[in-house]
C-alpha cells in the first residue's frame, strides 16, 4: 500500500465501517489533541475505549479507561494511535498479537512507520498513517457536499 496518498473512498470506507476504536494514548488534559478527538469521536456516534495504564480504571468523557488492549471488552474495528513513530511499532505489534485483530491501525498525524504498517498489512490489517479522523470526517463530508 503507498501511505504517502489515501484515496477519499479508501478513508471514507473505513469510518463508515467502523463502529468501535481504542485510542491508546487517551489523555484526560483537555489540552491534548488525544482528550480532544476521543470528545469528537464520541460526539460523531463512535464507541470509544480509552487505552491509557496510567488511567486505567478511570473515566474520560465517560468512557472507562482500559490499561491495555488485551483488557477490552470486545474486540475493536480501530486502533486509533496517539503515540510517536517509534512506540507505534510496539502497539501495532500488540494489535497483531490480539486474538481478534481490528480492521484498521490508524497512526494520527505526524506518526508513521511503514515497517510495522507493512507487518499489519500482512494479516489483512488495513493502515492509515499521519492522518486525523477529527480532520478527515468533516473533510470527507464537505467533499460529499459539493
């Protein structure tokens, strides 16, 4: 897969497909851009599962706060990735190591890492890297628009 360029129907796809995402790297300072798209993602209708041990059992936004993705309570359609480039390896290869592996590993902006995108990809894991749903939903939707 070439992640220099998403097409619209690839991304558009996947978030009409998917119903539910763990954010790992959720944060509960109103500041962080994670605390913000967790807020938006809940607000679009998504169900959302904070990943965070330093949380874990806490709350934000209302949302139960998990320590890792092997503790969720269901098997996820996204992993939504709020962790740099390098740290990112180590949650994808907790993602392929799940017993139920997600649709998508969704890297937010600026994180990207082909190798362990490509790892992904070979069991059947679709990747988005360096891209925000919080900014991709409503562009999406203005080019529907139009």
């Amino acid at each position: 897969m070439n992640h220099d360029h998403y097409s619209d129907d690839y991304i558009q796809d996947i978030l009409e497909n998917t119903k539910t995402i763990a954010l790992v790297g959720a944060s509960n300072k109103p500041e962080r851009a994670s605390f913000r798209v967790l807020n938006y993602l809940l607000e679009e209708g998504y169900t959302v599962y904070p990943i965070n041990p330093g949380q874990a059992g806490t709350e934000i936004a209302g949302a139960k706060v998990y320590a890792s993705l092997t503790e969720l309570p269901e098997p996820v359609d996204m992993v939504d990735v709020f962790r740099n480039s390098e740290a990112a390896v180590g949650v994808i290869d907790e993602v392929i190591a799940l017993p139920t592996h997600p649709k998508v590993i969704w890297l937010q902006l600026g994180v990207r890492n082909d190798e362990a995108a490509a790892r992904a990809e070979d069991k059947g894991i679709k990747v988005v890297m360096d891209r925000c749903p919080k900014i991709e939903i409503p562009r999406l939707a203005s080019v529907a628009a139009s």
